[in-house]
C-alpha cells in the first residue's frame, strides 16, 4: 500500500502496517494493518478546523516518533525536520560574582577566579552586561599585583630567574610596576579592540572586550610560583580566546587573530623600518 509520512512529507510502498521507520528520513511511524473503507463523498462532513487553516493532512496512520526531542534531523533534502518541542532557553546572563560583590570579597574574587579560569567556556558564555568597567579593571589590577609582589620577593630572597634590576628593584620598582600594570590593562584592551574593530568582530563594543581581556587574566595568578609566569600566559591566551568567542559573538580564529594581530603589525612595522634605513644607508 501507498503511505505518506508526516515527517518529510514523502510517499513510499510497503507492504505490511504497523510500526516501521519511513525509507526517506528514519522516522518511526504506526501504519494501519489494512486500508480504512472507501468514504462515500455524498456524506463527507465539512472540512476541519485543521484544513482549513493549512495543516498537513496526516492521512489513516499516527506518527510515534522515538527519536529524541533535542535533536534536530536534516532530510535527504538538507532542510531540517521539525522538532515536535522547543529546544530548552539559553541560560540566564548575569554580571560576574567580583561585579556583584556577592559575599565577603575574598569570596567574590575566588569564585570570579574559578569561573573564568576553570570553567571560561560556561563563565562568559552567562557573562552579562554592567554598567561600570572598573571592577573588571579592579580584578586584573590585583591579580597583577599580587603577581609583582611575589616577584619582588622570589627576587629579594634570591631565586633565580628574578634578577635584582637596580633603582626599580625594591618598594621603589615595585611601585612603578604597579603603575605600569594599571596603563597596561587599558591599553591592551584598547589595542584588541581595535584588532577585533578591524577584522569586523567587535560588534558587543568595547567594555565587552574590556571586561573579557580583565577576567580572562585570571590564570595569571599562577605566576606567583616561581617559573610558573610561562604556564600561567599560555592558560590566560586560551581562556582569552575562548571569552572573546562569546562575548564578541565571533569566531575562535578571529579571536585568536585579534590577539596577535598587534604584534603582528609591530613585527612587520619594525622590520619595515629596518629595510628602510638600510636602504637608506646602504
């Protein structure tokens, strides 16, 4: 017998009823075990509120899917089959803990610090707007200082790979780097935005950028380990890609582009300016 399925819509022969998967997109469907009698047109009552309104028509058979309700099928066609319920909400935004000020602030900083550098994936994917750019600001800034206090003291007590460097060695040095820190994280913030900006991948603006670069500095605290400062880069690049891919709504290689894209132009200025004065005095 002819039988129609409800799914992708297409006619095929079998000939037996009952439950089977349709040849065309595999879904399970429930066929009669024999044709229903003919119907007299004479006597036919009037269309259905469903024919009325455009419903396709699922024929003598009932359609009993099994498949699951979270999965998308695409047919021979490649359009996608229709999902008999809604796929489930994305999860709520919000602001991060160390924004909200949750808790003691010691807890609001642990917390910030383990969403972004253990779970960066979930953290900035549920990272929502705030009004202000200065906490975000206020985390990195500490975990670069904590990072230079430690420094100056692996470097006092001796330890190799931190060498004493003269007048900015000391309370004095370390006051200075401080204020490095701080002019920094705005202008390295400001320089991947605009990389971002560039390659057409900076559509949230920039304090989603911003508050990214901040949070994403997280495993930077690793560096108060000595030899660590290495481990804790790499760590920080990855979360910074993974941030960016979702709070810019980009992709992981533009983001990933984005972030070397800086020193990519500052290579190719230098070199740029090299070939010129050798040409020049050659």
């Amino acid at each position: 017998m002819l039988a129609e399925c409800p799914w992708c819509g297409k006619r095929f022969e079998t000939a037996r009823g009952g439950r089977q998967h349709c040849p065309h997109c595999r879904a399970e469907i429930e066929l009669p075990d024999a044709e229903p009698p003919p119907v007299d047109s004479a006597r036919t009552p009037a269309a259905g509120p469903s024919e009325v309104s455009g419903a396709p028509p699922y024929g003598p058979w009932e359609q009993t899917s099994s498949f699951p309700t979270s999965t998308r099928w695409v047919g021979s066609g490649g359009d996608e089959m229709p999902n008999p319920t809604p796929e489930a909400p994305p999860p709520p935004l919000a602001p991060a803990p160390w924004e909200l000020g949750e808790g003691s602030l010691w807890h609001s900083f642990v917390e910030t610090w383990k969403g972004a550098a253990l779970h960066p994936t979930r953290f900035f994917r549920e990272l929502g707007p705030f009004p202000s750019l200065w906490p975000a600001f206020g985390f990195a800034f500490l975990v670069s200082a904590v990072v230079s206090v430690f420094d100056a003291i692996w470097s006092w007590v001796g330890i190799p790979f931190y060498p004493e460097y003269g007048f900015l060695s000391g309370p004095v040095g370390l006051v200075f780097e401080l204020v490095a820190i701080a002019f920094m994280i705005w202008l390295g913030s400001g320089l991947l935005h605009l990389s971002l900006t560039v390659l057409g991948a900076g559509s949230q603006g920039f304090g989603a950028t911003f508050r990214t670069a901040c949070y994403a500095s997280a495993p930077l605290l690793v560096g108060i380990f000595p030899g660590a400062e290495f481990i804790g880069s790499i760590w920080s690049l990855v979360v910074a890609v993974i941030g960016l891919r979702w709070t810019q709504r980009t992709s992981t290689g533009k983001a990933l582009l984005a972030i070397f894209l800086p020193a990519i132009f500052l290579a190719a200025l230098t070199l740029v300016v090299t070939l010129t004065f050798a040409l020049a005095l050659g």
